[in-house]
C-alpha cells in the first residue's frame, strides 16, 4: 500500500502544479501513516501471546491469546483517512480545472467518448484505488 501511496502522492502533486507545500503536506501524511503502521505491527508482534489450537477440530496454527485491536483500527482508519484525503484533493482539483460546479456537468465530462483526458485518467484510477 505505500508504494502505491508514493505513486498517488506524486500523482496528486503534479495535478497541483508541483507546489512544495502540497508535496510537504502529502509526505507528511505519508511518513505519518507509515510509521504508525510499522509501530503497531512491531508493538503487536511482541506483546501477542499465542496458544495452541486444540486438537478437535484438526486444524493447524494458534490462536491470538491478545483480544485488544486498539492499535490495529487506528492504524487502519489512518489509512482510510489518508485514502479519503488523497480521493478529495483529486476530484477537487479535476473539478477546478474542468470548471465545474455541479455533479452532473463533472459526470458528462468525465465520460466523453473517443479521446483520452489525463485528468480523467487520474480521477478514474483514484476512484478505483479508494474503491478497492
């Protein structure tokens, strides 16, 4: 998921005319969500205590003796905040530059027939990095 952050980060950048502080602000959220994610799987990791499944029914593996997920949903809504906040700049910058107002002007623009937009293209594939 961070390479494909990395990725959109540039991409949100150069759809804001590669200002510096669009491209700090971005990292910032970034290296944020990065490294929360790596502390709480380095935290879990080492305070998890695991125990063995019993032997009916016979299945392999443990079981997770830890019942907080404190850290875990933190770090996924960070993730899903950022996800929202890169999905917004992008429909809010496509929305500039087409100098629309209304949903339905922005939907006939999107899906015109025959010829490549690159602002559309970058609409389309971060509707589908925030579906996914």
């Amino acid at each position: 998921m961070t390479f494909v952050n990395m990725v959109l980060v540039m991409r949100i950048n150069a759809l804001y005319g590669n200002r510096r502080t669009i491209l700090i602000i971005l990292v910032s959220f970034l290296t944020a969500e990065f490294s929360f994610e790596i502390f709480a799987a380095f935290y879990e990791n080492h305070t998890t205590k695991f125990v063995a499944k019993p032997s009916f029914p016979p299945t392999l593996g443990c079981y997770s003796a830890r019942k907080r997920v404190l850290l875990s949903v933190i770090a996924w809504s960070l993730n899903i905040m950022i996800s929202s906040a890169f999905y917004v700049m992008t429909v809010i910058q496509v929305m500039r530059s087409f100098n629309i107002r209304d949903w339905a002007t922005f939907k006939q623009r999107l899906t015109f027939r025959g010829t490549t937009n690159m602002l559309g293209i970058f609409f389309r594939d971060g509707s589908i990095f925030y579906a996914i």
